[in-house]
C-alpha cells in the first residue's frame, strides 16, 4: 500500500474565514490541487491533525482530498479544538469536544472518510490507528509553559463542568486508549511520542507525548512544525507539516509504502 500524508496545513492563515463560504471553498481547492494532488497519489492519505480553527474549512479539506483518494484517514489537533471567539464558544456549548463532533457527525455517513478519534480502522489489510496523544505536563517548567505561552491553555475547553485541566482529561483519554492496543500496521497521532531529532524546541511535554512502547512499524505524526524521517527503536517516524505561511516550510505531499504483513499481532 502506498500511503501519502500531511499535517498541520493551518488553512485560516492561508484563507480568511471573513469571506463567503464560496470563495473559502474554492480558495481551499485551488490550494489542494496546487500543493498537495499529483498523478502518482496514493492509495490512502493520512492527515495528522490541526487544520483549521473553523470546521467549514476543514469540512471543505477533507471533502476535497476524497476526491481524489479511495480513503481519507484524519486524525485531530490541538488547534481543531480551538474556540477562539464568543460567536463559537456559544455554538459549540463552551465545549471543544463539540467541535470535533459537528466533524465526526458530518462524515458519519461516508465509508471512503476515517476519522480516528481513538479509533482502528483497517483498509487493504493495513491496520491504522488513530489518537491525538495529548501531552501530559509532569513537569513544572512544562506546566509554567503551558499556562503563560501555550495556546491550548487559552482556546481549549473541557466538557467536564468547571475542569480547569483539560490537558489531563484528554491525556487520559488518549492514553487509555493507546494502552489497549497490541500492535498495528500504522499509527497515527498528532503529537508526536519521542523527540524528534532536528526538533527547533527543547524537550518540553507540551510538543511531545512519550510512551512505553511504540506499537507499530510506521508512524505519522506533526504538531511540531517538521517536514522529517527518521527512526527510534524499529520504528520509522514520519513528519510532513505545512505550518504557518511565514515559517516558509516545504509544502508538498510526502509518501511511504507499507505491506500488511509488517505487523506483528494485531488488536
């Protein structure tokens, strides 16, 4: 299987979200067939999170890779949690995770869209998974990070009434879910587990999430901003974000290719 993938394309700093829903619409095609759709495609691509920080945009994303892929596997970002105005604190209820649903619940129809919010999915006998592995902050300079610098800290809302620690509901979530695993072909996450080794940030728990055990043979990830392959532990890492305009990032669709019998046992 040929498995193309990508993350953190931050489409609101590329299309306003002020103009109508046409041109963003069209905006956003026009990027996707210029940068990131090529006649050598794969039989799959992954999307590893942060797409936009409105759900019309990256409703509009996912809809156009599906045309011109067989299966479109999408996994979620710190910034697809982001409430960032009023007008969305009120329609999403005060709660992030009511974002992610008006996502999950427009494509609940689709048998060609995968999301992976915690979930397996298995395609061509590939078994892919798919988590956030949202951070846990152990340490106090990643906590003082976290609460004066990060983000996530201010546009981040629990759906536990009064939960001031939403990094460790979610953390929780991730991780039960990562635990039960045995192995898979793929694993996908947003954050990744290990720090990269060009990585620009030192180790800090808001951009990587460690586990015991990495779980399978090949693992797409972003959140960092890094466009790399490398390896730890006979795991091969792959990165291929888009980043923010000014970072000036390589902007293309990477590839790698994958037979079902690489993994192990599977759950």
């Amino acid at each position: 299987m040929k498995i193309d993938y990508i993350s953190d394309l931050h489409l609101n700093h590329y299309v306003s979200s002020n103009k109508n829903p046409q041109k963003q619409r069209r905006q956003i095609q026009k990027i996707i067939e210029r940068k990131f759709i090529s006649n050598t495609r794969g039989d799959v691509i992954v999307l590893a999170g942060d797409y936009s920080e409105h759900n019309f945009q990256t409703i509009c994303m996912i809809e156009h890779f599906a045309l011109f892929y067989k299966n479109v596997v999408v996994v979620f970002g710190n910034h697809d949690h982001y409430l960032i105005s009023q007008s969305q604190k009120k329609k999403y209820q005060e709660c992030s995770e009511n974002r992610l649903n008006e996502i999950q619940n427009y494509f609940l129809l689709r048998d060609d869209i995968h999301i992976l919010q915690n979930q397996i999915k298995t395609i061509d006998n590939v078994t892919f998974a798919g988590t956030r592995l949202w951070y846990q902050l152990t340490s106090e300079n990643s906590l003082t990070y976290y609460k004066k610098y990060n983000n996530d800290s201010q546009f981040i809302f629990s759906n536990l009434k009064g939960s001031e620690k939403v990094w460790e509901e979610y953390h929780r979530e991730d991780f039960d879910f990562y635990n039960s695993l045995s192995s898979v072909d793929v694993m996908i996450t947003h954050l990744p587990p290990v720090q990269p080794p060009f990585s620009p940030f030192p180790f800090n728990e808001c951009y990587v999430s460690p586990v015991n055990r990495f779980k399978a043979s090949k693992w797409i990830c972003g959140h960092q901003h890094l466009v790399d392959t490398f390896e730890r532990e006979n795991t091969t890492f792959y990165m291929n974000a888009i980043g923010y305009p000014k970072e000036n990032q390589e902007q293309g669709i990477r590839t790698f290719f994958i037979e079902s019998s690489e993994s192990n046992e599977k759950i």
